[in-house]
C-alpha cells in the first residue's frame, strides 16, 4: 500500500510523517524492498500561506502541486516533479535567480498601457483585486465597451476593453487591452494594428489584425494574460458555448419539420441541414503528473460534451483519443459508433483507461494531433464524396505544454493545409485548447495551437478539473438554444422558403390576396406594420401563413400607441406613417424547423449570441455595429419569396435620402421633410452616381428589413412606405409566373422608408419581454 494524493499545509509535517510512517508498516515486504530501492524526494516542502497536494507521494516522478486561496497565486512555480535523484526540481524566479521556498502572492490585474481620445485612471504599473479603472472619452467620441472595470480575483479585468469611436473609419476603432501596446494603421480599409504584450504576459488571440473590406477586423480578440491567470467557468461556459453553437450552427436550417414530434421544442433537438457533416475530435491528456482521478474529469467532462453537441441533429461523427508520450485512438470517426453518443461513451468506459500510458510523463500533443490528421487523410480516402462539405473541430485538454516530439504547431498547419483552411473556408476547422491551471500551463503555446476567430475564444485556462467539467456542464445548455435565431440555409439547392424562414405572409379572410408581409420574432409573436389593418381593422378577420403554407390565427394586435395616419390631416398631411408598427400574437407557438425559424431581433440576447458580442454588450453596441457604415447592405423579401438589395443611408447620407420623400404625391406641398420623416425612419434608395438598388411593392409591407453579419439575420427595420410602387401595373413573367417588377421614369429617384427597430425598443420591451431576453439599451 502507498500513500495517494495528499494535502499538507504549514503545521502538517509533523503528523504526515507518522501518517507515512504507518502506512509503510502495513506494507508487504516487495512493496518495501521496490521503495528502498528508489530514492524519495524530501518531505520538507511547504507553501507559505497555502498547501501543498502529491500525486503519487514523495516517489519519482510524483507531482507536487501548490495550491494558494482565492486571489493569490503560488510563486514561483505552481508544479515540481520528483526526479530520479530523489530531489525536487529547482525553483527559479522568472529572472532565473534560485527560489527555496514557495510562498503565495496575492493577484494582480494587468496596467492599462494606451487609450486613445480619451482619458483612465488610475495609472498604476498592476492593480490589486478589487481595485477599478475608469475611462471617458474626449468630446466627438463614443465609448463602447465598458466604462468601468473591476480587477477579479482570477486575474482578469470583467467587462470589455473600452474604445472610443467616432464613426467615420472603415472598421469600428479597435480596444486596447490591458498590459498591451499598440502600433500600425487605424480603422481604415486594409488597415494593421500589430499588438504587443509587456514583458511577463503572454499575448492570447490574434498579434495582428486587419480590416477588412466587411467593414469587421481579421482574426481574434487579443489579450494580455499572466501566466497565473485564469478563466471562470462560467466564461468559459458562455464563450465556449457561443463558439460552439456557431460551429454547429453554420451548416444552418434545411430540413423540414415533418418528422418532429408533436411538442419537441428546440431547447431539446436542434435540425440542422441533412447536406452538412460534422467531425468532432476530443483529445485527452493522460500523461503522469494528470494523475489517475483527474484524467476520469477529463473523461466526465468529454461525456458532457458529447451529449451536449449530440443534440444538434446534423450529422456529427466523434473521434476519442487519450495521449501521453503517445495517443491512443478510443474511437474512430470511421467506426460504426461513431454517430451514437451513447454507444461512444460506452466504448470511452471500456476502453479509455488511464493505465494504458503507463508511467509516461510526457505530453506528446504533436503526436496526438497527427494522430487526427492521420485519422482525416484515411476517412476522406474511404468517403471523398462528402469530405469538401464536413466541417471539423478538434477539442484538446491539457496539463501543460507539450514536452516531447516537436512544436504541435507543425501538426497544426498540416491539419489546415489538408483541409484547405482559407480565408473562404475558416468554418471548416475550429481547434479549442483547454489547460488545466495548477500545472505547467503555458498560454503561448496553447495560443499557437487554437483557432482565431472574429468574435470567438478558441483558447482557455481552468484552475483546475473540476472547474474543467462545471465550465462544460453549461456549454449549450438547451434553455439557451431557445434564443438561437437568424439562421438561415443558403445553401444553392435550399428552397426559397428555407432561405428566409422568418418570412411571413399575412391575408384577410375576404381578401384573394396576401396584402401584407411580416417577420416570425418568436414562437408567438410576428411583427409587422400597423397600417395593413386600416381597412380591415377586425384582427379576428386575418390569418398569418407561415414560409411552409401553414396557416395560424391571430390571438391579439398590438400597434404602437402612438400610430396615427391621420394625426397631421389639419397639417394638409393626409397620411403620417410615423410608428407604423405592429405585434401579432399567434393563438399557438409555432415549433421551429428547417423553413420556420425566427429572425433576430436587435437589442436581445439571441441577437448578442448572434453578433458574437460580450455579454456586457449594449443595444448601442448593436446599432452602431448594425448600422455602422454610412451605406449599409441590406435586404428585404419580395412578393415572389426572393431577397431584394437596399442600402440604408445613415450619418451624412441621410439628409439626402430623405429630402426625396416630397416627390410623392402625398408630400408634394411639404416644406420640411423631418414633417413626415421622423427620427424613427430608415430610408433606402439609390444615390447620384450610387449603386443600383430595389424598391419595395405594395404588399410588402410589414415586412423585414434585415442585416446579415456571420452567416447570421438581424432585422434593424419594419416595410412602411415608398414612394415608387415597381409593381403597380402586376405583370407577370409568363415563364417563371413572377411579378415583373418595372423601373421608375428618367429622374425619379424612388426612396422607401422603415421603421427602425432601434427607436421603438421601449414599446417592443414592453410588449415582448416575457418572450424575449433584452439587454441594456446603454
């Protein structure tokens, strides 16, 4: 019998040796002779302010792990191994000066280096927990991000790093994180901004970052992280998450409902497109200092991710490996379990022992990653057929970083150049890096390995195991998956209605015709615009007909209060559209699928998931990345079910657009535009020498204006008015039997004009808030 795992703090020495003395004792005589024969590390190791915990006691190869209270750190070193000699190895100061005694330091956060047009204090060289820094920006300038941030006990400032913008560059103005520094362009197209960390950081995201021609930055968030810091789990579990639901959400919506059960809600199966393939490989690190109880969480926390990504129903194949100084494969994506989660973890109980690697102390990730390659070139040689179409993500946990077999970079790049990782095919490939902090954890070199995308952490650390599995038990979680919409199936064989699946239709009873459109907002709320219903203004009378033909009444209308088409009549304004909106509440949910899903609205926390924004995001965040360039590219659906192209014109483009609604018959005496375009209006329509642009039909009003931004549908406005109707005369093209939608006379300039969701959010949080989850306006 040997001593196993123990905890020794300052005033235990004296009781741990009898405690060792005892159990020796009670040992069989080969088990003496075997710890006679091999030297033993000194007892005397202590931390001062913290304990100390052994994984395998004082013998070779042992780990000693110091552990310190919330907010402190183990200085110098968090791990020593017990080495053949029978000594310890060193501790060295970051300077290399020798360290003999351990002791634990209280956390610091990282300084603020740089802000630019604006002003923070205080300046200080790091800052204790709990201490705060404030920022404001000079006049002219918008702060975005957080405008105070409190130090945390993990080491990380919460909230977001603040930027001020003014608005007038390509791209948003890039954050400066804390602890870093910044040089090259500024928010111009084509733009570089290269990030630095101060020395003892370590640079997490991406060192350099580009703007591109989206009007959006390459690459990743960048942060500066001290070696000790690290991640909550409930961070990892919403940031983990939110990547993951976009990996898995990507591939979008193309099948039917029509196997669905009766009430399967989408908190508990997400249909995703039958088309679309999924390979997830999950790799664990078993090597000694892992320890036998920690590498079962490892296992524990792979289960939980199994069942959580198995409830998406897109084809998904699962890959198990464990690794020391060399993988072992568990599961196989060509195997014939690979599709059942079930009969996967069955095969990681029977299978997956921790045994299997022996006495190995090393981590051989190079080797667990080829190990993937290796298992890719093999599956594309037996199924080339759908191998362009799947999409990949690797999942590693690890203790520390590799120590043996080459940079695992270099395992990295082959994975990318098999798969044809371009800039048009990013989605093909996430690879996520877990460290398990109290060990050898090295933030660059996990950095160097994990995927860098816009808007999404690929890379974390735990304090420890069990923070590992809490952190994976909230990754999507399926009350979550109730906020997922905006998607949408763009594949070339998806069915108009599978394209825009939020896309309603709505007809009055005695009406042959559809008179007006509307967009799904939730399971029971539609929203359109207010003057469909004047000539027709029993709301019992109406039907909503959703994108698969069903059709549903309507419980209840709700327009804005203060919608009045008459309201300036006295004015010798026949018709005022301001607050033309309208909520139609369904009489039953709708059960969402391949052609019924809901449109994002802006300012929720489904379109925050969405946009990819940080939980501290605001509804000003949204609109002025919605809304940011002074011609947006947007699009609204036309009576034939098809995407029509506008550009909303905002900041100095603005004036000009608007100053065209007096063309209309209606306005045409109107002296002051601002008279019928209120401050609630987004206007479309070409401009002198501009691009050539849609324009709305009667009968398409109530209908979505919407942005897209990642593969994902963000409705910024309702269909009011226009003041050129393109389908007035209703021909129809005798081949394809759709509305020939004709161009307005030599100097007209046909302009539409929206409701914008932005400037309605008091009433749709009023009306909408047992539906849908809102985030702070500012």
């Amino acid at each position: 019998m040997k001593p196993q795992r123990m905890l020794i703090g300052p005033r235990d020495s004296t009781m741990l040796l009898s405690l060792c003395t005892f159990i020796l004792w009670a040992a069989d005589t080969t088990q003496e002779s075997l710890l006679d024969s091999t030297p033993s590390c000194p007892r005397e190791v202590s931390i001062k302010g913290g304990t100390v915990s052994l994984s395998d006691g004082y013998h070779q190869g042992s780990t000693l792990i110091y552990s310190c209270p919330d907010g402190s750190y183990p200085y110098p070193v968090q791990n020593r191994i017990c080495q053949s000699d029978g000594s310890w190895t060193p501790m060295r100061s970051p300077s290399g000066r020798r360290v003999t005694q351990a002791l634990c330091r209280d956390m610091r956060c990282p300084p603020q280096q740089a802000f630019e047009n604006g002003f923070f204090s205080p300046r200080q060289n790091s800052h204790a927990v709990g201490s705060a820094l404030n920022f404001e920006c000079f006049d002219g300038y918008q702060l975005r991000g957080s405008a105070q941030r409190h130090c945390q006990p993990n080491g990380l400032w919460n909230g977001t790093s603040p930027v001020c913008d003014d608005g007038a560059g390509h791209c948003p103005s890039l954050a400066i994180p804390p602890g870093a520094h910044a040089s090259g362009g500024h928010n111009h197209l084509g733009d570089r901004i290269s990030f630095q960390c101060l020395k003892g950081l370590d640079l997490v995201g991406s060192s350099q970052r580009v703007c591109t021609p989206e009007g959006e930055w390459s690459g990743a968030d960048t942060s500066c992280r001290a070696p000790y810091s690290y991640d909550r789990a409930e961070d990892i579990g919403a940031e983990f998450g939110a990547s993951l639901t976009n990996v898995l959400s990507v591939v979008s919506s193309g099948s039917d409902h029509s196997g669905l059960p009766q009430g399967q809600s989408l908190g508990r199966k997400l249909i995703l497109s039958k088309e679309s393939f999924l390979h997830v490989y999950l790799l664990a690190d078993a090597s000694h200092s892992v320890t036998k109880k920690n590498f079962e969480i490892f296992k524990q926390s792979l289960k939980i991710i199994i069942h959580r990504i198995a409830s998406f129903e897109v084809s998904i194949r699962f890959a198990v490996f464990s690794y020391a100084s060399q993988p072992k494969m568990i599961v196989d994506t060509f195997d014939d379990i690979a599709e059942d989660p079930d009969l996967v973890i069955e095969e990681m109980e029977e299978k997956m022992k921790y045994e299997d690697h022996g006495n190995a102390t090393g981590t051989n990730i190079q080797a667990a990653l080829r190990a993937v390659y290796d298992m890719m070139l093999s599956h594309r040689a037996a199924d080339e057929t759908h191998w362009d179409q799947t999409r990949h993500a690797i999942i590693l946990l690890t203790d520390g970083k590799s120590n043996m077999g080459g940079s695992p970079k270099n395992a990295v790049n082959t994975i990318e150049d098999f798969l044809d990782v371009k800039e048009n095919r990013q989605d093909y490939l996430d690879i996520y890096v877990f460290g398990v902090g109290n060990l050898d954890v090295d933030w660059d070199a996990m950095n160097e390995l994990a995927s860098k995308k816009a808007g999404e952490r690929h890379v974390f650390k735990v304090a420890d195991p069990q923070e590992l599995k809490k952190a994976f038990e909230d990754v999507l979680d399926p009350r979550d998956l109730q906020d997922l919409c905006g998607m949408a199936n763009n594949s070339a064989s998806a069915m108009p209605d599978q394209k825009q699946p939020w896309h309603v239709t709505l007809q009055q009873n005695t009406q042959k015709e559809r008179s007006c459109r509307g967009s799904l907002i939730s399971r029971t709320w539609v929203l359109t615009a207010a003057h469909c219903f004047r000539y027709f203004n029993y709301t019992p009378s109406w039907k909503v007909i959703l994108a698969d033909g069903i059709e549903l009444p309507i419980k209840r209308r709700i327009d804005h209060e203060l919608y009045n088409v008459q309201a300036k009549v006295d004015q010798g304004i026949k018709e005022f559209y301001d607050y033309d909106i309208s909520l139609l509440e369904l009489d039953m949910p709708v059960q969402f699928a391949g052609k019924t899903r809901p449109i994002c609205l802006p300012c929720t926390t489904g379109a925050n998931k969405a946009l990819k924004k940080p939980e501290t995001a605001t509804c000003k965040d949204h609109e002025s990345d919605l809304l940011s360039f002074e011609r947006v590219p947007a699009q609204f659906i036309s009576l034939d079910n098809e995407r029509m192209n506008v550009q909303i014109k905002t900041k100095k483009s603005r004036p000009t657009c608007i100053s065209e609604a007096i063309q209309h018959e209606l306005y045409s005496k109107v002296a002051n535009v601002s008279e019928v375009v209120t401050d609630r209006f987004l206007c479309s329509g070409k401009d002198e020498n501009g691009v050539v642009e849609d324009a709305s039909c009667k009968g398409e009003s109530g209908g979505s204006l919407f942005v897209e931004k990642r593969a994902r549908y963000v409705q910024v406005g309702v269909i009011s008015w226009g003041t050129f109707d393109p389908c007035k005369n209703k021909i129809k093209d005798t081949d394809t039997g759709h509305t020939i939608r004709e161009t307005p006379k030599l100097g007209r300039k046909p302009r539409d004009f929206y409701i914008s969701l932005f400037r309605v959010q008091d009433w749709l949080r009023h009306h909408l808030a047992g539906s849908l989850r809102f985030i702070p306006q500012q």
